[in-house]
C-alpha cells in the first residue's frame, strides 16, 4: 500500500510545475511581457486546480486502500489466520495500526492460554484434593455409623474414638497444607529475608521432627556452624527445612539416620540432608517435588504429598534452589542452596 502523504508522482510534479512558474513570474515580473503574465496566471491556476483534483483522488484512493487494509487485518485475526497484507518492515501508517493491532492479538491469545491453563489447574486442584479427603470422611462415616448402630465396650468404642480423631486430625493437616499452598501459588504470604543464624533455623527444622524419629530410634545429627549467617526467612526456611527432614524420618526404617550438614560457599550456603532410607529412582527425582505426588511404596504412608512441594517454593521465593539425589534402596540426599 502506498504511504499517506504528498508522494504520488503526478502531484509532485504538478507541484514543481507551478512552483516554478509562479517564482519565475515573481522574479521577472517587471521585465515579462504582459501577455506572457496573462497566459502565465491561467496555467498556474489550471495547474492549481489539477494538483486540488489530483490530491483528492489520491487521498481517497489511499484511505480506501487503508482501510481495506485494516479490515483484512481484523478479519483474519477474527479467522485465526495469518493476515496477508502485512508489512511488518514498511514504514507506514497501515503497518504502524496492523503492529499494534497483532500485538493486542499476541496479548490476548496469552490471556486466554493462560485462562485454559487456570481452569486446568483448578481442575486437577479439585480433583486432587476430592480424592485426598475422600479417605478420611469415608473412615469417620463409617466409624460414626458402628459407634451409632452397635453396642460396643467401653475399650472398643475408645479404640474408634481414638481411629476417627486420628481421622480429623488428617484433614485437619491436609487443610492446613492447602492453605500454605494456595498461599504459595497466589503469592499472598510474605517473604522477610533478613540477615540471620542458619544454625538456629536448622535447629527449630529439627525440633519439629524429633519426636517422630525417636519412636522409630533413627539417629539425627547435625553439622553446622553456629557462626555461619545467612540472608533468609527464618520462618519459612525452618518450614521447608522441617518438610524435607519429615519425608526423611518418614521412608527412613527404624534404626537409621538423618544427617544434616551445612557448607557455605562463595555464593550459596549449601544444606544437605541425607536419609538411609528407601530411595527416590532416578526417573522420579522431578516428580517428588510435585503437588500430592506420591508414588511406590509412599503410597501406602502417612501424608499428602505436599510437603516438598511446598520446600521447594518456599526456597525458590528466596533465589535459591532444592536438587535431590539418590539411590533406591540406600538413601536420599536434598540439598537446599541459600543465596549468601
């Protein structure tokens, strides 16, 4: 399409034209003749007339040609389809309306990409949370309706009472998870990172846990400088920290070991905790830190497989990042890097 402006050939030339011949009469008006004046004013006033003519023809021509121009645009971006007339490297005012016009298409397919992934999302989020409360509620239904239909000894009835508390106690858990995580993901819990000791975070982590590994006599040790420092979230990093020591005690046998060990680096401060426990397959090892992921024999243990996931977001909100590497049958090493 032809540019808006005064480059159509025929007028600029009628426009040099008249240019020319009215500074030529300006300049030898005393010495022209007067029938050269006479004819002189005629002609450029024809060619004035001509170039007024010409003008309008072109503007309408070119207004037509934009407009099409345009509409095409619209209706092949309405299609779906690659528009034709398209010059992304013309400089002019039909190519300035059709960039912008595809770069609000570009936005707007991402907004709806985006839309369908969110319903995805809410979708498996729905699913995933249905079948993981559908355990607990079917236990306490079913307990409630033995407690209501049959006469039980006192110890008997204890023991349900003792089952369907363990029951909400589990929903109660798997609640909270789920409010940590919609937090994580809308981004609505705030990250403080202040200067502070690693060792006493670490410690607080291992508090949490201590009990479980007591009853199953797995030994826990601790390497870490009480000097070492870090820019963190001491809150946020002990509830990672305290996840990834749970999954530990959790798959470790009775009998074995949690270490954790702490090494500062030139950029991060790294923090293993190794587990003599049933080990990750090297297939597995991204999908661990998936929402409720649990697979093999973790399926048949406590949880609700959020626990690294939430790790793993937690510590990626503060730079750092969670890797993991392991054996099946002979332990699990995580390491948590921390940004100095």
């Amino acid at each position: 399409m032809r540019r808006l402006g005064l480059k159509c050939i025929p007028a600029n030339i009628l426009l040099s034209i008249m240019a020319f011949l009215l500074i030529f009469a300006g300049v030898l008006w005393d010495y022209l003749p007067y029938f050269v004046i006479q004819r002189m004013l005629p002609v450029s006033g024809a060619l004035v007339l001509l170039l007024t003519v010409q003008w309008s023809r072109s503007q309408r021509q070119q207004e037509a040609e934009f407009a099409n121009d345009i509409c095409e645009t619209v209706d092949a971006l309405m299609d779906g389809r690659k528009t034709k007339c398209f010059h992304p490297y013309e400089d002019s005012e039909a190519s300035k309306v059709q960039g912008k016009l595809l770069q609000y298409y570009d936005l707007m397919q991402e907004g709806q990409r985006q839309s369908e992934q969110d319903k995805q999302t809410i979708q498996e989020l729905v699913s995933d949370i249905s079948h993981q409360v559908k355990t607990p509620v079917a236990n306490i239904r079913m307990f409630t309706g033995i407690l209501q239909e049959h006469s039980l000894s006192c110890e008997k009835q204890a023991e349900f009472l003792a089952t369907m508390a363990a029951q909400v106690d589990k929903l109660d858990f798997l609640m909270q998870s789920l409010i940590k995580m919609s937090r994580l993901e809308t981004g609505t819990f705030a990250i403080h990172m202040e200067e502070g000791s690693l060792y006493n975070t670490i410690a607080e982590a291992v508090n949490s846990v201590w009990a479980k590994a007591d009853q199953k006599h797995i030994r826990m040790e601790v390497e870490c400088d009480s000097q070492i420092r870090v820019k963190h979230d001491a809150k946020w990093t002990s509830e990672a920290l305290g996840n990834i020591l749970d999954n530990a005690v959790k798959y470790t046998p009775e009998g074995g070991s949690v270490c954790v060990r702490v090494r500062p680096w030139h950029f991060y401060t790294r923090i293993d905790i190794e587990d003599t426990g049933i080990g990750i397959a090297k297939e597995h090892y991204h999908d661990v830190f998936q929402r409720f992921y649990r697979g093999g024999e973790k399926a048949s243990s406590e949880g609700v497989g959020l626990g690294l996931y939430l790790a793993r977001g937690i510590i990626m909100r503060q730079m750092g990042y969670i890797s993991v590497k392991s054996e099946a049958g002979k332990g699990t090493v995580f390491s948590v890097f921390l940004l100095n």
